[in-house]
C-alpha cells in the first residue's frame, strides 16, 4: 500500500465519537485507560500520615497555568512561584498536622473583648 492509499484510508475511517483516536485506537483500550488506577504519592514515595490533598496532588486546581491568562502588566513574581500547581515531586512526605487546643479554648470561651475607656492621644503617623 503506498502512502496516497493510506492517507485516503485513514481520512475515509470513521472515528466514533467518545474518544480520541490520537492516543486511544479503539473503544476497548480507551476503557482500559479510563479504568487505570490513578497514581498517588504513597505509590511513588515512602509516606508516612498523609492527607488526602497530599496523597492526590492532581486534585489542586485553580493555579496560573489551569486558568485564564493573566495580563503581563499584573503579573508579580508571587505569581510566577504559584503558576504551576504541586506534582508528586513536590508535595510533603511526612505531615504533622498542628494542635488545635488553642483553637477549640478560643472557640468555647469567645474572643478578649476590652470595654475600657480610651483617653489617650493617637499618636500622629504622617504629617
């Protein structure tokens, strides 16, 4: 078969909608990549009291390269640090998640609140 033959065979094929015939060649191998497990970090690393954000880092969204293009002229080097989201590589093997004793005191005892009368001068910042 010469290539003009191949080229008028394949544009004569019809693809059935529902997958893409660039990397899945039938309906079959597109359910096996459908139904592949999907990775973790524990899979790659030896992890120790992970969360699941950190296990399945594909789950952060909302970084710079996932959305709208940001104009240039707004563009900070903050934003350059967090333009690509964490991959395997990056997220924490170990966690050690912080007390929440002081949270749950505040929570049930309620915020200091001062009733005192001010008298004092505020002192002048600028002039």
């Amino acid at each position: 078969m010469n290539q003009e033959e191949q080229s008028q065979n394949a544009s004569n094929r019809q693809v059935p909608p529902g997958y893409c015939s660039a990397t899945c060649v039938d309906r079959a191998s597109l359910q096996q990549e459908i139904s592949k497990p999907e990775l973790k970090t524990s899979d790659m690393f030896v992890t120790c009291n992970l969360p699941k954000r950190f296990e399945h880092p594909h789950w952060f969204n909302g970084y710079g390269c996932q959305v709208s293009k940001q104009h240039p002229f707004y563009r900070t080097s903050a934003s350059e640090y967090g333009w690509y989201p964490p991959g395997y590589y990056s997220v924490p093997s170990v966690f050690f998640p912080a007390g929440q004793t002081f949270t749950n005191r505040l929570a049930a005892a309620g915020m200091y609140r001062n009733y005192s009368l001010n008298t004092g001068m505020d002192p002048v910042g600028y002039r």
